[in-house]
C-alpha cells in the first residue's frame, strides 16, 4: 500500500485496487458461481455473514461459505493482489470473519441504506453503529492504522456509473455525529442526497472500505448485472461473526490460509492457540460423525 493509498483511504475510508484479479480468477470464479445458479435458482447471495446456521446437512455448528465452492475461492483468502492492503489495515496475522456474494439485479431489493459511521455516530439498529459493540471502529495512531472490520469486495462485472454499486459517505468513518435519519434510505438513484460517493469499479477490481465508514449499495437501474464477492476480515483479537471457521471443512489449505481462518485470539495463530482450536475443530468432526451414526442407526 504506497504512501498514495494510505493517504486515501484515511481522508475517504475506502480505496480500488485496480485488476485485483486476473481474467482467469474472474472466469473461475465467474464459472463457479454460475454452476450453484443452473436450474433456475433465484438466489441472490450466497456465502454467508456467518450469523445464521444453515438449515440442513452440517451438524458441525459452521455457517455456509463460499470457501466451499474451492478453487479461486480459496485463493482469495490470501490473495497476493490485497494482502498487503490488509497488513497495512489490520496487522500482521488478520482473520477472515465472514464472506458472502450478492447479485444486484433488476430482479433485486433495490434502496440504498446507509450503514456504518464513524466513532460510534452510525445507527443504532445496525450492527455497525454505536449498537456494535465497538468493533467496527477506524483510528489512526503513531503511523498505523486501526480497524476493526474491513471489507474487500471483488467486483466480477463491470458497472458503469448510473447502473449501481458501492456507495459511501467519504470520510463518514472519522464523523462524530450520526446521520439525519432522513439520509439513511434512498429508494431511488434521484433520492441519493449528493455528499454519497457513487464508487465505479471494473471487473477484476476490488473495492477496500473500513466498515466504520457509512456505505450501502445503489439502487440497480439498467440491464445486466453486479455480482460482488465479499470477504471481510478482522484483526487477530477481533470478530464481527459469532460462528468460527473450521479450516478441516475446505480441502487441502497453506499453513497461511489456515491461520487466516482462525477464530480471534490476543496471540494470533501462536502455536498453543493453534493447538486449542485444531481440538475444537477434530471435536466437530467427530461429534458430525457421532450424529450421523445415530441417525443411520435410527433409520435401521
Ligand atoms: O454493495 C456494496 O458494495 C455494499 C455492501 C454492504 O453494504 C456491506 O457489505 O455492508
């Protein structure tokens, strides 16, 4: 992240990265969300904010991830293109907290709702306002930056100005004051009051913003469609979502990946934190396989 960058994203709390992907992650990613559309699924987000349990399948008390789909969506747990964007934000030895993917469409729920805002200023019914317990928080201090929560949203289509995507109030993560009620909801694009940033992005970019900053998604107008992939990470000691990863759920990871899904701890992934959880995680397996077993015993 050069001195540029930094300067960016503290004045507004957000910054592209421009071609953050290749045009090969974009078509397997691409490809890959596709296949979990075949057969006319209506579904518009995928992954998860790890808030929810998923209805059925996995006893093993996880949430759904787009991890699971594999491929590029494992790499982008350690990406090369933004993981110096993160050390720079969060530290050394972040975590990932959660990850979804939504489809802004004609078809979607189309408002603008601004959420978020600075030292404790945002909304009160939102999770990243003064309700949230303080871990969406922006500070600047002795020349690093602290943030509790930072999104990066991988952007797979281009979308031109007047069609929809990211919105935020630049500067908002450093705003003492919460915003006019009145501001919060715009239900069309004319409604957006004009101190919102209307943030363009082509495919392959991704878009960094600090969850402390007041943002929400434009109103879709046009044709075509947005698909952007989120993955949001905390710093080591720091969660949003109460539902961990267990790395033993996605196949083969690096050592990197691994400690990257780590739920949040004072040391890190320190090797004796590491063994603590590597417990956890080999008890859900065998309490998945107990819970089978019965199951297939019940149905004898
Ligand atoms: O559509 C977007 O880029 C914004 C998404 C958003 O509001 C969020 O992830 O909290």
């Amino acid at each position: 992240m050069n001195e540029h960058e930094k300067y960016l994203f503290d004045l507004g709390g957000y910054i592209v990265v421009k071609n953050a992907l290749t045009s090969e992650q974009i078509t397997d990613l691409s490809e890959r969300l596709e296949a979990h559309r075949e057969g006319g699924s209506k579904n518009r987000g995928f992954g998860s904010d790890r808030t929810r349990m998923p209805k059925d399948g996995d006893s093993a008390w996880s949430a759904p991830s787009l991890i699971e789909w594999g491929g590029t969506y494992i790499d982008l747990i350690d990406i090369p293109s933004i993981k110096p964007y993160l050390e720079t934000l969060l530290g050394t030895n972040y975590r990932l907290d959660h990850d979804y993917l939504k489809i802004d469409s004609d078809d979607s729920e189309r408002k603008l709702f601004l959420h978020g805002g600075g030292q404790g200023a945002g909304d009160g019914a939102t999770l990243v306002g003064p309700t949230d317990g303080g871990q969406c928080y922006y500070r600047y201090n002795n020349g690093k930056f602290f943030n509790g929560l930072v999104a990066v949203a991988f952007e797979l289509d281009t979308v031109t100005p007047g069609r929809g995507g990211f919105a935020c109030v630049p500067g908002s993560h450093k705003a003492n004051l919460a915003l006019p009620r009145e501001w919060q909801i715009s239900k069309t694009q004319k409604d957006i009051p004009e101190f919102v940033n209307r943030v363009a992005a082509s495919a392959g970019d991704a878009i960094i913003f600090t969850e402390a900053s007041l943002h929400g998604t434009i109103p879709w107008e046009g044709d075509g469609e947005r698909r952007t992939i989120f993955y949001k990470y905390c710093p080591h000691a720091v969660a949003w979502g109460p539902s961990y990863y267990n790395a033993d759920n996605y196949g083969e990871l690096t050592d990197n990946q691994r400690s990257i899904l780590m739920p949040p701890s004072a040391f890190g992934p320190a090797s004796n934190t590491a063994d603590i959880w590597q417990r956890a995680q080999a008890d859900q397996a065998e309490l998945k396989r107990l819970r089978e077993e019965v199951a297939r015993l019940k149905q004898q």
